[in-house]
C-alpha cells in the first residue's frame, strides 16, 4: 500500500490564504457558518500539493455570501443554480484561475447535507468560521463518514446506497477519482454502480463529458476503461453520444 498521509500541512492557514481569511470575517459578520469541503481538504491529507478550487457550504443565502465574497476580492461572480442557491467567483491570481464555490447547505445541517454526498473521501469539513487566527485546518476538522479512514485505505466508498441515483454522474465520477488518485472501488459501491448504470442517461452529457476527460488524461486511463467497460459503463456513454 503506498504511503499516505504522514501528517498534515502544519501552517498558518489564514495567513497562507487571505481569502479563506476573508470567508472567515464574512461568516461571522453575516453570524453564519460556512464550512470548506470537498477536493481541497481530500488533497490537502494526500499532500497533492495546493488546490485552486475551493468549495463552501453555507448554512444560508450562499448567493449573497458569494456575491460579498466577490467584492471584496474584485472577482468574477457568476450563479449557478438560483434554486439550489449555488454561485462561483472566479479571480485571476499569478497567472492562474482560482475559483470559490458556495452553496447552501442540501439539508438542514451540515451532517444532512454531508450525508448526501458522493464518497466518504469527499465528505470531510473545516468549520471556516471557527478557525483562529493561528490554527491549523485540521483544529476544526470535521469527519462524520470515516473519510480519512478510507484515504489512508486508498478506498473509494459510497455515503449511501442512494449515492447514484441522486446524481447518476457519480459513477463515471468514481473512475474518474480512480483514475486520478489510483484508489480501489469499494465491494459494495461498485455492485451498487453496476445496478444503477442505466441511470446514467439522466446525468448531463457535457458533465460526464467533463469527468470522462480526466479519465483520458489519466496515466491510469487504459486500465479504468477496461473497467469501465466489465460493468457496462462504457457501453451507456458511447450510446449516448451515437443515439
């Protein structure tokens, strides 16, 4: 098993990054809590070296938060789904695109909506709005789906058994997260995979367009297609795109 994580970035992470200081001043201007999730704080454990992509949950009115939020660093501010109250800031920052999501919470607390998610890898947390001055990210490190466990495992794990048929991408997105981070599939999430591939319709091209691409660009991309097509998912992406 290759070595993962052997400890975390001890840095000051406000310092390191003023404008997850600046989220920080928000949310407890606005007394709302925002918390970090997703890619960066998978990556970060890894030590994949530093992300530009950064995702928010908000407990409330993340449009308005994000559209603050982009004021305040003079950045490009674009909604993404009114309904689901999801915006993107997008600023340019030496050289390179950095961009902020925010979204409002799926459920009505953190732990409802982290439940929701795809894999256990992507469900860890840092409570923004509690973060001191000083302290490290991992002071106010949340873990409610034993998402470090699975990547010291190197395991790709389903939340639920609902994962895919709340959002059918999910299972192109798997070998994607395989073909990038060479973990395994999980027994049971690749059975469920298997179950709810004719789903897979539902998802929209242009998304699974995007994930199908970090496949290709994979140096594992010739094994995940074999993968791919032993449980039919090849199959169900080229029909839709010669139907």
């Amino acid at each position: 098993m290759k070595p993962v994580f052997a400890g975390c970035y001890a840095m000051p992470f406000l310092q390191d990054y003023p404008e997850v200081s600046l989220v920080r001043n928000l949310a407890r201007k606005k007394r709302t809590a925002v918390y970090l999730v997703g890619g960066f704080l998978r990556d970060a454990l890894l030590q994949r070296g530093r992300g530009l992509d950064w995702d928010f949950a908000v407990e409330k009115n993340a449009p308005a938060f994000a559209r603050d939020f982009a004021k305040h660093v003079r950045g490009a501010y674009v909604l993404l789904d009114k309904e689901r109250g999801c915006a993107r800031v997008a600023r340019k920052k030496n050289g390179r695109l950095w961009t902020f999501d925010f979204a409002d919470f799926r459920a009505r607390t953190l732990r409802g909506d982290i439940s929701g998610r795809d894999f256990t890898i992507n469900t860890l947390a840092c409570a923004v709005h509690r973060l001191g001055q000083n302290d490290e990210w991992r002071d106010v490190l949340l873990d409610f789906k034993g998402g470090r466990r699975d990547l010291r495992r190197r395991t790709l794990r389903m939340v639920s058994s609902r994962c895919f048929r709340d959002d059918p991408l999910r299972i192109v997105r798997a070998f994607s997260l395989r073909a990038q981070l060479d973990f395994r599939i999980e027994r049971r999430t690749l059975a469920q995979m298997r179950k709810d591939k004719d789903l897979l319709p539902l998802a929209a091209p242009e998304r699974i367009r995007e994930e199908f691409f970090k496949i290709l660009e994979s140096p594992r991309a010739a094994q995940n297609l074999k993968a791919m097509d032993r449980l039919g998912v090849l199959k169900k992406i080229c029909l839709l795109y010669t139907s």
